[in-house]
C-alpha cells in the first residue's frame, strides 16, 4: 500500500513538473519579448552558409540576443523561416524580438522596409 502510495506521488509530481514545463516552453514561444528593453545594445553576429537555425539560435543566445535557443527553433518553424536564413553579417539589438530577428535575417524586413518607401 505504500509502494502504490509513493508511486502515485512520484507520477502525480513528474506529471506537474512536466505540465509547468510545457506551459512556460509555450508561453515563451507565444509571448516573444525582447532581452533588455529599448534602446538595448547592438551586437553583431555572422551566420555561416552551413548553419542550421539551431546553430543560429545558439550562438543569439551565447551572445545574450535571446533566453533560449529551443525556444527560438520553435518560433522560427511556425513562422516558417527555418530554411530561409540568409548567410551574412547582421547587427541585432538586445531590444529586438526573436521574431524581428528572424524576418532581418529571411530578408523579409528589408522588402518590407522597401516596399513602404516605393508608395
């Protein structure tokens, strides 16, 4: 009766731990907040033509861009810019979201930025 007892104690707190983990891995995806907040500081990173958006995540966070570089994998899938990094040299700010720096470095910010000076 206590071996059931403790093992059902043991599931109960593997499935909270478990549950807590989850919620906090979602919520940072979805809640996407910038490191420091503005104005931040600028830091320069160059992403290699081999590199992978896990290389890419790890190295924003070794370089204090982002909290986790998991994190920024999963926001880049959803935002389907995983495969569309361009290699190059980019100047990022600790204020910036991971998903602003995604669109800079896919490109998108700069056609974006384009397209509203030609109106």
């Amino acid at each position: 009766m206590v071996f059931r007892l403790s093992i059902a104690c043991i599931v109960v707190v593997c499935v909270y731990r478990a549950a807590m983990y989850s919620y906090h891995f979602g919520y940072m995806v979805f809640a996407d907040a910038a490191k420091e907040a503005s104005p931040g500081r600028d830091v320069s990173i160059v992403v290699e033509s081999g590199d992978d958006i896990m290389d890419i995540g790890e190295t924003l966070e070794r370089r204090g861009l982002i909290s986790d570089a998991k994190i920024f994998v999963v926001q880049a899938i959803l935002l389907e810019y995983k495969d569309k990094i361009i290699p190059g040299e980019y100047t990022l700010n600790t204020s910036m979201k991971a998903d602003e720096m995604i669109e800079l470095m896919a490109g998108v910010a700069t056609e974006e930025s384009e397209e509203d000076d030609s109106e």
